[in-house]
C-alpha cells in the first residue's frame, strides 16, 4: 500500500433487502491514520455498510477496496489487516474468556499479551469465566479485547459501546482506542459507527451522516466546527423577527434568540448585532448538534 492508497474506499454503494434500499450510491474514502465516523439514526445504513465492507454482504452495485484490495475477491487478504467488533457480540458459550482469547489469538500472526491483560484488568473481567456467564457489557468488552490485541492496520467498529455503562463506555475510548492507536507499527485506521457521538467527539478526524441509507453531509470533523455555528442574542424585550439567509434553525426563548448558522455565521451575526442586543455570544457546533441540526434541517 502507498501512502495515497486509501485504508477505504467506498463508490457508489447500493445495498437492498428485497425491495427495501438499506443504502444508496454511498461513496466515501477513509485516509491511513484517521478514525472515520459513520453517523445515522438507526436504520440508516451503518450496519449495512460494514457488513459490506467486509463481504458479509454482496452489494447491489459499486466497488469497495480496502488498502486498495477488492474484499469480494481476496477475502482473507482483507480480513488479515483488519479486526471487527459487530453490533451484536456472540462467542462459544462453553468457552472460558481466556479460551477465547487464545482461540482468537491463534489466527492471527501477532498478538499483544501485554495489552490483552493490561484490558483485561482495566476491565475487570474474570479470565476464568465462561463466555455463557457474560453480561451483554461484558461480552462487547471481550470483543473489543480481542480486536484491539491483533494490532490491525484496520479497526472497524459498529456500535463500539452499546451495552457498556458510562465509566466503561469513557474507559474504552480513553484506554482501548488508545492503546490501538498507540501501537508500534505505522499509522492505524478506525471506522467506526456510533449514535453516542458526544463520547468521540475528540477523536473523530472525519465524518459521514447518512439518513434511509444515504450520505447527507462528509466533513472534516474541524471543517465543520468551523462552518456550524451557534449564535445566541439576548434582547431587552421580545427579540425582532428575523429572515436570514444560512440559517439552519432560528429558536426564541423568552427574551433569547438562538440561531444555527451553516458557513453563513459572519454575516448572521452582523445582520442580529444591528438589532442592538443586550448580549451576543457565536460558538461552535459539536459534532454531535451538527448531526442533529443536518437531519432536522
């Protein structure tokens, strides 16, 4: 692989189930070294994508190339490259957790034991325990563990912390996506779905909203900081009634007037200081407002 060679490249993708379309002529590039976010409600086309990412599903139509191979035909070439935690976790039941990391160990060509067990303290599990005996929490930390240990040039992630409380969803953002992104060799490459962007608000590089299976906004995660904005004007009585133009949204509350702007804030936040407001204040959007404020516009 070149340094140009994308670790993804998605053209065109179509996916149907029967008569229903999952995704539609979604096209995307993931660069070396990034973590790519995959955004949507549910039902959007996140799971969909993966899945044919890794030729878990046939496309309709398009072509997929990761590291500039075709997963539809060199399969295992792929799948050497990268690790994959799914939605929805499953194991051998009769398998003990450390019976299960061996197993997984033991296709792959390099394992990081001391990072296996540094996750495993870290996440309290019991290597005793059999893999029946696992809460559904547990179980999505269990397979985090063993995607992470491979140390993969590749990390694809649908739904990383569904299941896991609070301090454990912060634990694995802080120590597991650390410790993969902390790794020896070159640059390593996360995509990843989630609907709890908040939480990846500081690692996401770029980013894919896709709504009924099509991508409605691909930015650069500081590109569109710098682009949605989020002005509020407070007034000394009831706030004027304003058309302006590049506004996503315009809200009153009481006294307070609350604009999202979409590349236009400059001129917004002109055209609202020529009203004389008590305050003003222009901050950007998080990733996660972003998100919410394109699928409602």
């Amino acid at each position: 692989m070149t340094e140009a060679t994308p670790a993804i490249r998605i053209e065109n993708l179509t996916y149907s189930y029967g008569r229903a379309e999952a995704v539609h002529n979604l096209s995307l590039t993931v660069r070396p070294g990034r973590c790519y976010g995959l955004f949507g409600r549910n039902g959007a086309g996140k799971t969909t994508t993966m899945k044919c990412l890794l030729n878990l599903l046939r496309p309709k139509s398009g072509q997929i190339r990761v590291f500039g191979i075709d997963p539809s035909k060199n399969e295992v070439e792929v799948k050497k490259r990268l690790a994959y935690v799914p939605d929805q976790v499953a194991f051998y039941p009769w398998m003990s957790v450390r019976e299960t990391l061996d197993y997984f160990a033991s296709f792959r060509k390099n394992w990081n034991r001391k990072i296996e067990q540094d996750l495993l303290d870290r996440f309290r599990l019991d290597s005793s325990q059999r893999a029946s005996a696992l809460s559904k929490g547990q179980r999505t930390q269990l397979a985090l563990i063993a995607a992470v240990c491979p140390e993969t040039d590749l990390l694809v992630l649908d739904e990383p912390t569904s299941g896991l409380d609070p301090i454990v969803r912060r634990e694995f953002i802080e120590t597991v996506i650390g410790a993969y992104q902390d790794g020896q060799a070159g640059p390593r490459t996360i995509f990843l779905s989630t609907h709890l962007i908040s939480e990846f608000e500081g690692l996401i590089d770029e980013f894919t909203i896709l709504d009924a299976g099509r991508a409605v906004l691909t930015l650069q995660a500081d590109e569109a900081r710098d682009r949605y904005r989020k002005i509020r004007a407070r007034f000394s009585a009831q706030p004027p009634t304003l058309k302006l133009d590049g506004a996503l949204s315009i809200r009153t509350v009481g006294r307070e007037l609350e604009i999202i702007a979409n590349g236009a804030a400059p001129a917004i936040e002109q055209r609202v200081r020529a009203e004389n407001p008590e305050e003003l204040s222009v901050e950007s959007l998080t990733l996660e407002e972003i998100f919410v404020a394109t699928l409602k516009s």
